[in-house]
C-alpha cells in the first residue's frame, strides 16, 4: 500500500499550489509560461508603441490616395525611383565584393589591432551620415587626399556624380552587411573549412567550395540590410553628391525637396519608401523576427 500510495503521488492528479502554478499555466499556453504584465511596464511600453505607429498610421491616413497614380507617374518621380534602384543595387554590390572578404578577416584571421579594425568598420553605423559626407570630401572631393590624385592622373572627380551616390551609399550601408556576415561566420564551424584543406583544397577554395554556402542565409540577409540602408541614405548623399535630378537626385533627396514645394507629393514618395522598408521587414522575418 506504501508504495501505491508513493507511485499514485508520483502519477496521478497534482493538485498542489506549486504544481498549479508550473502546470497549468504552461499547458494552456502551448508549454509556455503566462506571467501577468505589470502595468509600472505596460503603460510606458504602449505609450511607445503608439509613438512609432501613430506618425506611420498618420501618413496614411494623410495621403492623396486620389491623386497617387498621378504624382507616382511623373517624370521626376520615376527618375529619382529608378537612380536610387540602381544606385543602391550597385552599393550593395560594391558592399558585397569587399565587405564578405572583410567580414571574414575579423571572424578569422588572427592579427594585431583587430579589435580597433572592427571599430573602425562599424564607425558609420553611429557616425551622423553629414559627417561621413564631408570625410568623403575630404578623401575622394577633388582637393581631398585621394581625389586630387584621381584628378590628377585619370581625370576622375567622384563628387556630384551618379558613381558618387554609390560611393556614398556604400560608405553608410556596408557595415551592416560586414556585422551580419562577421557574425555568420563566427557561428559557422572552421571544421569544414579545415577538412576541406586536408584533402587538398587551397584557403580560399574551401572559402569558395564550402564556407560561402555555409553563410549564404547571414549574406544575404546583411545584403538585403545594406541595400535598404543605400536605398534611404540621405546625410552623406546630398553632401557629397548633391542632389541633381537624374543624376544623383535618390528618393530621399526627392522627398526633401517635395516637401517644401509640394507636401502631397513628399507624402507619395514617402509611402513608397515605406512599402520598401516593409518589404525588407517581410523578407528578414524568417530570420530575425521570428517568436521565440
């Protein structure tokens, strides 16, 4: 009887405080803990909410939905669209053959300093994009320390040009596909790549061959950032590029200059731009904004 007692203890109902507490709460929320919110957190945290959605909710409310077919067909419109398409392609690009070789020298390579490097790399992200303009003057302007030279010998001149734009842009976006990549990398087990040397392959086609596919998802999603990163730069463009329309005018730049000529046009080409930035949301849901 002792020991039916002990294996009924052990196997029938539980209907103690602590185990009402565990069970019961875990079972009816799919095995996940319910824990009340207090309101000292809940109140703060809606005031938040509501202070990010209320200007989104806002520009759509105040949108000419009438007239949008006609200020989203206009030449200047389709000009700026088309410029920052392209330019922002073309900075990732330019992120995506330099930054994958620099994301994997900081997650592998073994050498003096890499923690000031990687500081340095990750500088644009907190730097006002103003500033990165006028560094960009002061490095590839035609007086800069690189420009004259470009000048000089090749007759190139970066600023206030449509290549300008790419630079700039490439300038602000990279490091996020560095961090992704970096990242990626430092997940990823080295094991593959030295099983790969050991059977004959060189570093860099075991980087190639083997490594590459392991990262594709982290490259992609930093391309995915760092083209959505060009495609809303705005500081460091107008200050090295300018804004010309059809040459280095991006959607940004048409928005500034809407809004002080015409507001309704500024708000279309705003919503535009938000239905990009919410596309780039849908497609890094899957990897970063899934429920835990």
């Amino acid at each position: 009887m002792t020991a039916l007692r002990k294996s009924g203890a052990a196997t029938g109902p539980r209907t103690g405080p602590w185990f009402r507490h565990g069970r019961t709460e875990r079972e009816g929320d799919g095995g996940r803990r319910r824990t009340g919110v207090p309101g000292a957190l809940l109140v703060p945290a809606l005031v938040g909410l509501a202070f990010l959605l209320l200007p989104l909710l806002a520009l759509l409310l105040r949108a000419p939905w009438s007239s949008m077919p006609e200020l989203l067909t206009s030449t200047e419109v389709w000009q700026a669209l088309r410029l920052s398409l392209i330019c922002a392609s073309a900075a990732t690009a330019v992120s995506l053959v330099v930054g994958v070789p620099l994301a994997w020298l900081l997650a592998r390579a073994e050498f003096p300093g890499r923690r000031l490097v990687r500081a340095l790399v990750t500088l644009p992200l907190v730097l006002p994009p103003v500033v990165g303009g006028v560094a960009l003057l002061m490095a590839f302007g035609r007086n800069g320390v690189i420009g004259q030279w470009l000048d000089a010998w090749f007759g190139i001149t970066l600023p206030f040009t449509t290549t300008g734009v790419v630079l700039a842009e490439a300038f602000v976006a990279m490091p996020f596909l560095v961090i992704s990549v970096e990242g990626t990398l430092r997940a990823a087990d080295p094991r593959y790549e030295e099983a790969a040397q050991t059977l004959g392959a060189s570093r860099f086609a075991a980087f190639r061959r083997v490594t590459l596919p392991l990262i594709a998802p982290g490259v992609a999603a930093g391309a995915v950032l760092a083209w959505a990163r060009a495609l809303g730069e705005f500081g460091a463009t107008i200050t090295f590029a300018g804004n010309f329309p059809g040459r280095t005018q991006t959607m940004p730049l048409a928005v500034y200059l809407a809004l002080q000529n015409d507001p309704e046009a500024a708000v279309a080409l705003s919503l535009v731009l938000l239905a990009v930035s919410v596309a780039v949301l849908a497609a890094l849901r899957d990897r970063w904004m899934t429920a835990s």
